[in-house]
C-alpha cells in the first residue's frame, strides 16, 4: 500500500493567547467553532521563545496552513510594542520582571511563527481579536475583555479603530485595570468586582460613547446585564469564544 499524505484539515486554526492559559480551536471560513476549544497552561516564565515553541508544536501537529493569533498584550505591525501579564516571572500573581519586559518588547512574534511553521501566520492584540468576533454593527462598538486582566478594542462601523491598551493604567483608588478588574480581584470579591466593572463601563461611556459595549473573555460570563444599572449603553455579552470566532476575519481579503 502507497503511503499517502494526510489532507490538511479544513478551515483555520484560532489560537487564544492568554495571561493565565491558552486557547486552540478550528474555525471555519465564517467564525463558526468547529469542535470545543482546548486549552493548556501559559508557560512561565514566558519568553518570546519559549512561547513560540508551544505555539509551533501545536500548529505544526494540527496541519493547518491558516492561524490566527491573539496576542495579551500592546501588538502593532507583527511586532509586541507591550507584552503585558506576560512579562511577569511566574504569571498573575508574581511582579513584572523588567529584563522578561524588555525582551518582549519590539519581538517579531508574527515572523517568528511563520518562519518556525511555514504556515500563514496572523497576529493581533487578543481584545482585537475579540472585537473581530463580535462587533457587526454599525457605529461606534466597544469590546471589553473581562480574564486574567483587561483588555479594550473598539470598530467603528465595522473596522478596528486603535484604542491604547488600558490594563496597566491606573483606574481607581491607585489600582491599574488589571488589578481592579482582572480575575484576582474577582475571586476576592466578586461583588465589588462587578461595582468596579459598572465603574469602568460608566468611564468608557463618557470616553468613547458606543452605541454598544460587548463583554468578552471567560469573565464575561459572570456578569448579568441586570446588574449594570447605571449603564446606559446596550450590552451584549460575547464570552470566551468571540476572540476563537475573530481569528477567520484575519483571512478575509
């Protein structure tokens, strides 16, 4: 018997890069997930090689020749401008190292996973990502991704309009975003967790006035809509599949 070349898989892999893990799922052409997503742990201390290496082993076994990428933190032309929650030692809970930091910044991540797979290979911000998968409207829609920490997108009829990565920025009584907001602080209390969220919501009300706000990530699930009395804005709870379902629209020409 002839040996014979397995068929690459159809569709496009998605890949959720994550603070605390990492999310993999095949998607189709038009977003729709195409099984459960999997998920292993984010290494530390995380490395730009150390995740590329992941990253490869599992695009490479998988087959496929179309990826897209979500990366936690600053992401801008190929390239991490920030690295965020992954420049921390030993994830969440441990400082950000700044010899970790630097080593991220300005690392070709894109090029680096295209060249160690020989696969197109597409990276952008994970809340982008998120945006990609949930915004389809018209007018200003805002994505906040609700996880190990923070994250902002926002389209304007449809397309991504840079917005600064808000995580580390100082929000409220000397904390950041992420430490206000991020799983943490949830665990902790979740009821001012939610108090803190409908402060931030309010915030990016008066900021970016959307016509609607989309709640992602595996946070978003914890929220009720009921809950956000004093928003004004239309909610629309996305979860943890919007960032899976966006990584398509990176193929789309």
């Amino acid at each position: 018997m002839e040996n014979t070349i397995p068929a690459q898989p159809a569709g496009i892999l998605a890949i959720d890069v994550g603070a605390t893990s990492i999310k993999f799922c095949a998607v189709s052409r038009e977003g729709e997930l195409l099984g459960s997503a999997r998920r292993r742990r984010t290494p530390y201390p995380c490395t730009p090689e150390r995740l590329v290496d992941v990253l490869t082993n599992r695009i490479v076994s998988s087959r496929y020749q179309e990826v897209g990428v979500g990366f936690p933190g600053e992401f801008r032309d190929g390239r991490v401008v920030h690295p965020g929650n992954l420049a921390r030692l030993g994830g969440i809970a441990t400082d950000i190292d700044p010899s970790l930091d630097e080593r991220w910044r300005g690392y070709a991540l894109q090029d680096a996973l295209c060249q160690a797979t020989s696969s197109d290979i597409r990276v952008v911000n994970d809340a982008t990502l998120a945006a990609l998968g949930s915004c389809n409207g018209a007018g200003v829609e805002l994505v906040v991704t609700l996880g190990t920490g923070v994250g902002l997108a926002m389209t304007l009829d449809r397309v991504i309009v840079p917005v600064r990565d808000v995580g580390a920025e100082i929000f409220f009584d000397g904390m950041t975003f992420d430490q206000a907001l991020g799983e943490r602080a949830r665990a902790r209390d979740n009821s001012g967790w939610l108090h803190l969220l409908e402060r931030a919501l309010n915030q990016f009300e008066k900021e970016f006035s959307p016509s609607t706000v989309h709640l992602a990530g595996g946070n978003a699930r914890r929220v009720s809509i009921s809950e956000l009395k004093s928003v004004v804005t239309r909610v629309v709870i996305d979860g943890n599949e919007a960032p899976l379902r966006g990584a398509a629209k990176l193929f789309i020409s």
